[in-house]
C-alpha cells in the first residue's frame, strides 16, 4: 500500500461518474472500487443487489463479479456460452457512462502483478493461513513507513482492549487468524 497517492490523483473524473472500478485481463474487477454517495450510486448498488438469477448456474466468475460483468455486459461476459444468444442488459450504457474504468494496478494490484508504491493490493482469492500470511508480512513492510507504525497500545486498543490476560495485541491477533476455519 502507497498512502503517498491521493485519492485525488485516481478520481480525477467529472460530476458524470460515480464508480471508479479497476479492470484486469477479465475485465473489471470488484475487489477495491470506489463511489460517490449519490442518488445513481444508490440505484446502481440496488440494481447490482437485485441480480438473484446469477447466483447460481453455469457463469464465469463469482459472487458479486457476475452482476458486474452483467450490468456492464463486459466482452468476457457476453463471450460466455451460458449467456450467449441472450440481451444485454438494458442500462449497460448508462452503466458504463457513469463508471470510470482504470487499470488494476491503479489501485488494485493482484498479488503477482503488485510492485512497491502501487496504492493498495487486493489478496484475491487468498483465504485461511494463505491470506493471513501474506496481509502480515504487508502489514510488516508497511510499519517501516514514517507515520505508519501502529504501537502494541494502539493495536490492543482497536483489538478491544486488553482482556486481563495480555491477549490483545498483534501476536494474539495473528494467532486467532491462523487458526480461523475456513471453507478453503
């Protein structure tokens, strides 16, 4: 994570757009998005909510990454054999006209594409002691970045205070992530 790069530098986009949403080799990618608080973002957060038909069956990509495909109606998605053949969505336009698209490395580099000073990186698919792992030694290189350092007080203090038994601080914190049950 780079906390030198302002917003201001990524979202540089007139009073049309709503979104600013990264794009990788699959088109655009909902692991770190950002949106104004606006009457449009409101109905396009509905609109995506609203798409129950593609929870399940036979489509590329996952969870909330279908409806954006969907509601974009991307290349990949429309490419896809289970939907071949069948309309777009209706307000794709509108959709992609309020949306700012960047590429991911603006602010959401994948782990192998990430590079020192890129803004944030986003551990897709990481899960169980994989993610715990690599968000620690992350969390670990940024402590060496002036103003960034986070004190055992502080640490214990948004871990919920001291429990009486000196098991609030980053150690107690990691070993609790270790040791979470997964799915994966």
């Amino acid at each position: 994570m780079n906390p030198d790069v302002r917003l201001e530098n990524i979202v540089d986009v007139d009073e049309s757009v709503h979104q600013v949403i990264a794009a990788d080799h699959n088109g655009v990618n909902s692991g770190v998005w950002m949106v104004r608080n606006s009457p449009w973002m409101m109905w396009f957060l509905d609109e995506l909510w609203a798409q129950e038909h593609l929870v399940r069956g036979p489509y590329l990509f996952h969870y909330e990454q279908r409806a954006f495909h969907h509601l974009f109606h991307t290349v990949p998605w429309a490419r896809q054999a289970s939907v071949r053949g069948r309309a777009p969505y209706e307000r794709a336009g509108e959709v992609r006209e309020h949306s700012k698209v960047v590429n991911q490395c603006v602010f959401n580099s994948l782990l192998p594409w990430y590079v020192r000073g890129d803004f944030v990186v986003h551990f897709a698919g990481l899960k169980g002691v994989w993610e715990c792992a690599v968000f620690w030694h992350y969390f670990t290189l940024s402590q060496e970045r002036p103003g960034m350092r986070v004190t055992n007080e502080q640490w214990a203090q948004e871990d919920g205070g001291d429990n009486g038994r000196g098991r609030r601080g980053r150690m107690a914190t990691l070993w609790r992530c270790l040791k979470f049950k997964t799915l994966f």
